[in-house]
C-alpha cells in the first residue's frame, strides 16, 4: 500500500507511515464475484511515477481514491531531519548516489531535508582546499626537479635540503592556491546547477522549491567527495595525476543530472537526449569559462610568488 500523504510504500499492517509519520488506516479488502480480492497495482516506479509522486508533494493533496485521514488541528508535516540524522544517513546517501540517484533525490525531499545539501558542498570545499595545497607541493617538487634536469646544476646540496626548500616554498602560497581551488570547486557545483534549475523551473514551468534545489545539489555534489579524496591520494604519486579523478567526478555528476531531470518531468530519456547534450555542454563550458578566468586570474599572481620564493630559496639551499 502507498501512504496517502507522501505516497510511499508502506508494509501491509504499518500503522504509521516511516517517511511522514501519518496515521494510516486500513481499508476493508474489496471482494470479487467469487470472494477474492482484487488484484492490487503495483507501485510505479520510473520517471511516470516519480513525477506523479512530486506533483502530489508540491500540491499537498492525496493520490486518486483516497480521502486524507481526519487528524485533530492542522495536518501532521514531517519533521525536517536533525543534523545528528543528516550525518548518519549520509554514508547511504553517499553510496546511493551513484547507483539510485533518483531515489536518493525522492527521498531528500520526501523529508523536506535542507541539511545535506550545504553539509555535502561544506566537506567538499574543505576537502577541494586541502587537495589544492597538496597538488602545489608536488608542483613545485616537480618544477625543482625540472629546472636542475635543464641547467644540470644542483639546486640544494642533499635531498633533505631539497626537501625543505620545497616546503618552506609550498608553506608560503599553499593556502592562497588551496583557497583557489575551493572557489573553483565553488563554482563547479553552483554555475551546473543553476543551469539544470533554470531549465527545469523556467523552461519546464516545474514548480520551485528549496526542497528540490537542496536535493538536487546534494546529490550532484556527492560524486565529487570521492573525486576529490581520489585526487589528493594521487597527487602524492605525481601532481598530474589528480586531474583524472577530478574529471570524473565532473562526468558522473552530469550523468546524475540528466537522469534526475528526466525523472522529474516524466520523459523518456531517448526524446531528451539533446536537450540533456545540451545542458552538459552549457554547464562545463560555462564553468570552464568562469573557473579559467577567475582562477587564472588568481594564479598569475601566485606563480609570480612562488618564481621569487624559488629563486630566493635556491641560493640558500644550493
């Protein structure tokens, strides 16, 4: 059976709801000519049914053949989950988002959950902040390595020398660069994700909600915690390394997106194959675009400074 006020699958006999936590009461079985009961329906999944279970959400009312159960005062609304909640169920959200994502979204919403979203883009900016400076060690190890192979004179007298140079250079501009790339993290979960929103809410004419922007950008942004911790453990093997995590995170989160925007307006997704390439293709060139400029023009000052630091540094250590 489906709950009359959310419509989820309830177990027969449940006398709450898990999800909305509304009183739900049995009706007697329908009988048939020969005293069996009718066949029930089953539940529609796919994007028909999610989208039918969205509309009922926005609008408040109850499937088709229902009454809403007399409740004592205004109708019982479930509780927005706690933080303490959030943060347990995030690990199943985590893994969940990559094989049901839709589901994931019909479940942040169906608790009118506004916490995952900032908690999910908070770990990832920290997250995106450490790997920047982790990346311009290896840099900056990798460009003393490449300027003693050209000149075939040794910058420091030992590897220790070396090494130390190397951190005190990081040491000064890593939180300038790591600050960089959280902005640019930044911008590569917003500027996607007003795009997809603006096709969805003007295009579409689906009606807005701080429930569905919150879902919607929490589960695009989850691939990228793991894109993320995959890059810093790479760039300890070679700062290059760390670009290939980090575009796949950008590739499932598209993947992600496209399959939530057919859920949510109930298309199949052969007839808005183009309409998804092109929504792709306007979110990565738009936050390629805004990210190239901001962050090279942030960069330029940075490599200016870590040229002197270098430069300073080798005569003392050489």
């Amino acid at each position: 059976m489906n709950c009359p006020k959310c419509g989820t699958v309830v177990a027969p006999g449940a006398p709450f709801c898990p999800v909305c936590n509304e009183p739900l009461y049995q009706q007697p079985p329908a009988y048939g000519p020969q005293g069996y009961g009718q066949p029930s329906q089953p539940p529609a999944y796919g994007p028909q049914g999610f989208q039918q279970s969205y509309a009922n959400y926005q609008a408040g009312s109850y499937p088709p053949g229902t009454q809403a159960p007399y409740v004592y005062g205004q109708p019982v609304k479930p509780k927005r989950p706690s933080l303490v909640g959030v943060l347990c169920d995030l690990p199943h959200a985590f893994l969940d988002s990559f094989s049901k994502p839709v589901e994931v979204l019909r479940t942040l919403m169906e608790r009118r959950d506004l916490l995952t979203a900032p908690l999910v883009a908070g770990i990832v900016l920290v997250l995106s902040f450490l790997c920047g400076m982790v990346v311009l060690r290896g840099l900056i190890g990798s460009l003393f390595s490449a300027i003693a192979a050209l000149t075939g004179a040794s910058l420091a007298q030992s590897a220790s020398s070396m090494n130390q140079g190397i951190s005190y250079v990081a040491g000064r501009v890593a939180p300038a660069v790591g600050g960089i790339a959280a902005l640019c993290q930044m911008l590569a979960i917003v500027l996607p994700l007003g795009v997809y929103m603006t096709y969805l809410c003007a295009v579409r004419k689906l009606r807005f909600s701080w429930e569905l922007l919150a879902g919607f950008a929490a589960v695009t942004t989850l691939p990228s915690v793991a894109a993320v911790l995959l890059a810093m453990a790479l760039a300890l093997l070679s700062p290059y390394l760390a670009l290939f995590p980090l575009l796949c995170g950008a590739v499932v989160s598209q993947v992600q997106a496209c399959g939530m925007v057919a859920a949510l307006i109930a298309e199949p997704e052969e007839r808005l194959l183009r309409v998804r390439m092109a929504l792709v293709c306007l979110s990565l060139v738009l936050t390629g675009a805004l990210c190239g400029a901001v962050g090279g023009a942030l960069m330029g000052g940075v490599v200016n400074r870590v040229l002197l630091l270098m430069a300073s540094v080798s005569s003392l250590i050489g």
